[in-house]
C-alpha cells in the first residue's frame, strides 16, 4: 500500500474513487477538488500517456500504423476503440502496454498530493486491482437505467456500445460490496452534493484526530 496508516501523518490518506460509466465519478472528483482536495485522475493520466510525442503514442503507432493517428498527429482514439473491442488480445496488449505507464505516474502524483487526503480515480479500481494503492474506497453508485441515460448523453456514444463497456465492469452489487463508503448520486445533484461534504467533514475531522496522534 502506497498510503500510510490511518494513525499516520506523514502521507495523505489515499481515497479510491470509482463507480460505473455514467456513475458521477466526476461530479465527486470535481465536488472535492473545489475543496482543496488534491485530485489523480487515472482517465487524465491515461491520456497523458499516450498524448503527441509520448512513448506510449509512438508505440501504438508502430503496432497499428500511421491510420491510427488523426490529421493532427494525435491519437484517433475511436478507431482504437473499435480495434481493442473487437479483438480480445488487442485489449491485452494494450492494457500491458499502459497500464504500468499509468500506474506510475499515478504513484508519482500521490507522493506529491499535498491535502489532507486524495483522491485516486480509477473507473476500473477494483478490476485492475488498484485499490491495493489505497488507504480507503469510496463508490459512486447509479441505477443501471442512468447509467445508460448519463453515459449516452455525456459522450455521444450509442446505447450498445454503452452496454457493452458496462459488462467490462465489475456489477455495481460487487463494488457496493468492495467499498468502504458508497455515495448514492440517483437523487438530485444538490442531494449528491450533500453526501460528498459530508464525507469530506468527516474525512478532514478523522485525519486531524490521526494527524495529532502520530505527531
């Protein structure tokens, strides 16, 4: 575990963030970075290594050729998505190709956090088992039907396709279960909102007791 005890004061506790497409991730991520809360974004991360002139773009183009790259020189990042959905192995090359990439620049980012806690969002936490960075994990939970609704609208993306990154998930049952606290967002936003302050009251007043016994 990268994050150090709750009893310890040396290193933010780390928080894993996640939840289903379409869940709300970011409306927590963003909720609490509004409150100073330093924020690793595993998605911000994932794009960042693989951006114009990144080892990871330069091996992607060397596997799939100049046509996985838009007029601009950037990543054609709907094209890749076809390819690795539709192929299996494609999906585990390129996973074995990023996912240390990601996992290292995450760590790097969570010895620099410097708030109280932090928050690591990771939409497949539990599933790339991840959640071993962590001290603590919060799920975002939505009714499937929202999920759908949420998803299709936010990114221009149809109903199947949806589906279908929902079935590379973990069930919402099984991350409920995984979870030490879990925000409800099927409510109002403002209600979602609410929960989110509470948890970060509760986290600021748990880590000062904790910060004040190690000191």
């Amino acid at each position: 575990m990268v994050g150090l005890g709750m009893g310890q004061s040396i290193q933010p506790i780390i928080v894993g963030l996640t939840g289903g497409i379409g869940s709300g991730k970011s409306l927590v991520s963003d909720t609490l970075k509004s409150l100073g809360i330093d924020i690793i974004d595993a998605d911000v991360i994932a794009r960042k290594v693989v951006a114009r002139g990144s080892v990871g773009l330069k091996s992607i183009q060397e596997k799939y050729g100049q046509d996985i790259l838009t007029s601009e020189g950037t990543l054609d990042r709907a094209k890749l998505r076809e390819i690795v959905f539709a192929e299996p192995n494609e999906t585990q090359w390129l996973n074995s190709l990023l996912h240390p990439m990601i996992r290292s620049e995450m760590i790097h980012q969570i010895e620099r956090a410097t708030s109280l806690y932090c928050i690591l969002a990771v939409p497949l936490l539990f599933e790339n088992k991840l959640d071993k960075l962590c001290d603590l994990t919060l799920v975002v939970n939505v009714s499937e039907e929202q999920q759908l609704i949420r998803a299709s609208q936010r990114d221009d993306v149809d109903v199947e396709n949806i589906k279908r990154i929902m079935n590379q998930q973990l069930s919402a049952q099984a991350r409920t279960k995984s979870a030490d606290i879990i925000i409800d967002n099927n409510g109002t936003k403002t209600q979602t909102i609410k929960q989110i302050k509470q948890f970060h009251e509760e986290m600021i007043s748990k880590y000062k007791k904790n910060h004040i016994k190690g000191s």
